[in-house]
C-alpha cells in the first residue's frame, strides 16, 4: 500500500494517477487527430508529390499544434460538467487540486511536448519521402528553436485561458472562451487606445497606435520610459496576471464544482 | 458516523430541507425511504460530498465531505441509482480507477463478479443496466470504505441478483461501517435494513428501528377492520393489509406477523403521522384509512 496515496494532503501520486487516466482516455482522440494530420498529408502528397506541414516554413505543425492543444484544453472538464460521468469524477478519491494540477500538466507541458516529438518524428519521415520521390525536400520541422518556444510560451498562456474556460463553461466551452477573451481584448484594447489617446495628446501628437500583439506605441513622441514600462507591464500582464488568474480561477470552479441539479 | 447538523439544502429557490438534523452510525444498513422527489438521493450525494450543504454542516466520520479531501473520498462509495462506467474492461477498470483505493482488495471484487455471473471480458459500456449496477456494486463492497452510499440498489435487478445482492449486502454491514440504502422497493430489502429513516416535507419524520416498530406494530391480513387495534389500512383485492398495534399482555405473534410490513410503515408516516406516533407510544387513535381506501371500500359493498 502506497503511504502517498492514503494522506489527506495534496499527492504527487495520486495526481499523476489523475494525469494517467487522462493520458489514457484521451489516446483515442489524439490517435483520430493524428490520424487527420497524416492524411492530410498523404493527399497533398498524391496530388503534388509534397507533404504540406513540411513547406511554409513548418508553420502548420505549430497551427497544428496550438489548435489541438487548445480544443483539448477546452475539453479538459467535460467529465466533471457530465450529468452521469460528472459525479463520479468529483467522487473520484483525489483532491479537486490534484485533478486540476493533472489537468494544467497534461495540456500545458505534457500534450505540447509529446505533439512537438510527434511533429518533429512525422516532419523527418515526409522529408525524406520527399527527397525520396525526387523532390526539393522541405526542411525538417523541429522544436527546438526560438520561434517555436515563443509559440509554446504564448500557447502555454492561452491554455490556462482555456482550462479555466473547461472548468466553467458546461457547453461548447472553447467558443464560449474564445468569446470572453474576444470581448475582454477588444475592451483592453479600447481602454489601453484611449490611455495612449490621453498620454500622447498630453505629448501633442495624436496620431499614435497600439499594437496590442507587442504591446508597444507607435510614437514618436512618447518617452522611452514610458514605452519600456507599458512594455513590461504588457508582458507581466500576459506572462503572469492573466495564466495566475485563470489557474486559481479555474481551480474555484473545480473545486465548487456541484453534481448537475436532480431531485430523486 | 455521519451526522447533519442543521443543515438546509435545496436547487435555487426551491427548498428542499430545512434546519436538517440526523446521525447514522456505524454497524447498521439504514433504509432511506421518501416518495419521489423527496430528496433521498440529494441526501446521499450530500453524504458523499458531491453536493454542498447551503446552511448548517455534514460530517462524515469527523470530516466534511464538502471539501472532497482525498482520504475521505477513497473512504467512502456512493452507487447512483444509474451507475456510469468508461469504455474499458473490467481489467482495465481496476488498473485506473481501484489504484485510487488503498483498501480496495482485488480479490474479493472477482469472487463478486464471478458470483454476480459478470463477463470479464466485456467492456463495460457494453454491460446492461443490471450488469452495470452488479458491477458497481462490487466495486462499492471490495472498496474497505467504511461509508457505502447505495442509491436504489435493487433497481434492475433480476430475482436471484436481488438475493445475491441482499447476502453480499448483510456481510458488508460491520461494525465500523455505514451503509446508507435508499429505496423504493423496501420490501426487495426488507429484512436487511434496519433502521429505516423516512423523508418527506424536507424533513426526516421518522427513524425508526426494526425493534422499535416490532415492539409496537405488526402487520396483517383482514377481511374485517372489527374489533382490531388497526393503525393504519390499505385496501386490497381480497380484504385489508394493517398495521395492527400489539396490544400489551397479549402475544400477537401468534396471530398475525412477527414485523411489520415496512411498505406499510412508510405509507402510514407519509398519509398519518400522527397516528403512528401514537401508535409508537403506545397510545391509541380510530384507525386511518386512507380515503381511496375508503371509496374503494364503499364501492365493493
């Protein structure tokens, strides 16, 4: 008997059951998704003798990537909205914290990891096919590059997003997300234009622009200081407020979780 | 032990208990009666922490099962009434979902499933509803948890499994443990529950123990109410099914049924409190029949 397994405290053990499970009622879909991938693949390859993940500079395996990890994210909590697997997945014998840490591992460093290996193994064997079948082979797909961790680093972001989406939407949680983050960007986006507005005209020039993907100004007028600084709190607003608040908000919503609504 | 203290409970606005106290102990198979809708099974799922008290406080063995701390989940089972199980064998179920149970003992769960006859082989998703129920219910007795929550177990059971379920049942009832049944078909469990704890009104109105009412009721059969001590009646096709109070000094036993037929017991608290609180006591009221009863009565005449 596993001492781990038995205590009332939070247990790596019993989370990486939670996470094993989770791995294993998965395989399925991710077996469905690879298997779209790969025949995607073969038809670009009938048609044009080219495997179409391995051109446009491998852009689509990231996309592909990215996408999945997303959808996945937002299925995260299906089980537990169930009206009949539901109870059964809040009275399963691990702390709401262990099913929501399984949860945050499996979709923000596990899934990523295992898809960028997959990606990279896949993207090896088009490219010699290609070259195989006589073509200018596209280069092979790795992870291991700058761009591609910024991918991660933004992704890993947007799956908090997306779990603490899962735990609270019951129904089509990821375009019901997807929605709230819309709404929320665009009223940041026109709260951060008029603080510019107001910062910039205090400058005399009223001509400048935010891009919000950067988070910088596009001004001549306003001091470095004040760039740098809107700089770095776009990015501690990114990196750290927004992943910290949907983890520990999406962990209330777990551990409040009630069974669905029956009298019998 | 699992004990209410004060506890309200209800889905929005509606209510559904109110200013709730109760306590089960260990060592007994309580019979959770109520009509439909009487929250027998929001009870259960009170007991069992997936539901949350919105007033007052529930303790399950000294814990709050609100919090769905891990040790207090893998010491206890709740059974719904339509178990849900994953596309996998039964195998597979044991590698994925009994590792979170530190007493569950593998053993025991096959000699159940061998003896509730289920297939093996066989994913679980493809098993019947009774299968299912049979298997989950294996799973709950093989579990050690000292508190089993078992919601309509009998329910789509064929006869003999309702036998088997009932022996496998009697032995999980010991001494550190709390078994919780909640029912419809009282007498598929007749004998095995002891107390029963009766819900209706957002209350519980009784609970009573088999040596309580035995002490008190008996039940029968009557072609006449003359000249009985009835308490309660229910007309059927050939005469009368009563509660009959014992009358003190006389040996009833000899006459008429050793226990009362709880059916009978549930219907008399719901239709006339009173009178089997009386009853109970030792006191004596005019017999209640039921007024259907009583149209039916007439009509016969």
């Amino acid at each position: 008997m596993n001492a781990n397994i038995q205590g009332s405290g939070f247990s790596f053990e019993r989370a990486a059951l939670v996470l094993r499970n989770r791995i294993m009622e998965e395989a399925p879909s991710l077996g469905i998704g690879l298997a779209v991938v790969v025949g995607v693949n073969a038809l670009t390859f009938l048609a044009s003798r080219t495997f179409v993940f391995n051109h446009d500079n491998g852009a689509m395996w990231a996309f592909a990537i990215v996408i999945s990890g997303l959808l996945l994210c937002a299925q995260a909590f299906k089980a537990m909205h169930d009206g009949k697997a539901g109870t059964d997945w809040l009275l399963l014998p691990a702390s709401p914290l262990e099913k929501f840490t399984a949860a945050v591992l499996d979709y923000v460093i596990i899934f990523p990891v295992a898809a960028a290996l997959v990606a990279t193994g896949l993207s090896a064997l088009f490219h010699v096919i290609e070259q195989a079948a006589g073509k200018i082979p596209g280069p092979i797909w790795t992870f291991w590059n700058v761009e591609v961790l910024k991918a991660w680093a933004f992704y890993a972001v947007a799956a908090t997003v997306f779990i603490a989406g899962s735990a609270s939407f019951r129904k089509i949680p990821f375009l019901k997300t997807s929605a709230m983050a819309m709404a929320y960007i665009f009223v940041l986006g026109i709260l951060l234009t008029l603080g510019a507005w107001i910062v910039v005209r205090s400058h005399g020039n009223i001509d400048a622009g935010f891009h919000f993907e950067n988070f910088n100004f596009e001004t001549e007028d306003i001091p470095k200081s004040i760039e740098d600084i809107t700089l770095w709190v776009g990015r501690i607003a990114w990196f750290v407020v927004l992943p910290v608040f949907s983890l520990v908000y999406g962990y209330f919503r777990v551990f409040e979780k009630e069974a669905r609504d029956e009298v019998q | 032990m699992i004990e209410f203290r004060s506890m309200s409970f209800g889905y929005g606005k509606k209510n559904l208990f109110s200013g709730l106290d109760l306590n089960l102990e260990p060592g007994s198979v309580y019979g959770l009666l109520g009509l439909n809708g009487a929250g027998k099974t929001s009870l259960l799922k009170l007991m069992a922490g997936a539901l949350r008290p919105q007033e007052g406080s529930i303790e399950v063995f000294g814990k709050d099962p609100g919090l769905r701390r891990a040790d207090l989940l893998a010491d206890m089972v709740f059974v719904p009434e339509d178990p849900w199980l994953p596309a996998i064998k039964p195998e597979g179920w044991l590698d994925r979902y009994a590792a979170f149970r530190p007493l569950f003992d593998r053993g025991r769960f096959m000699a159940l499933m061998d003896e509730l006859a289920l297939d093996k082989d066989k994913l679980l998703t493809k098993y019947s509803y009774g299968q299912r129920k049979k298997f989950a219910l294996s799973a709950a007795m093989a579990s050690g948890a000292r508190t089993l929550l078992l919601d309509e177990p009998t329910n789509g059971l064929d006869i003999p499994s309702k036998a088997q379920l009932r022996r496998i049942l009697a032995a999980a009832a010991e001494p550190g443990r709390v078994v919780v049944v909640s029912t419809h078909q009282v007498r598929d469990l007749e004998h095995l529950i002891d107390p029963i704890v009766i819900v209706h009104g957002g209350r519980i109105l009784f609970t009573l123990s088999n040596e309580e009412l035995g002490r008190s009721l008996c039940s029968a059969h009557l072609s006449s109410l003359e000249g009985k001590p009835v308490v309660y009646a229910e007309r059927d096709a050939v005469g009368w099914s009563v509660l009959l109070a014992r009358e003190p000094g006389k040996d009833s036993e000899a006459e008429e049924g050793a226990s009362p037929d709880l059916e009978l017991v549930f219907d008399a608290a719901i239709a006339a409190p009173d009178h089997l609180t009386a009853a109970l006591s030792g006191a004596s009221l005019p017999a209640y029949v039921p007024e259907e009863h009583l149209i039916a009565k007439e009509a016969n005449r």
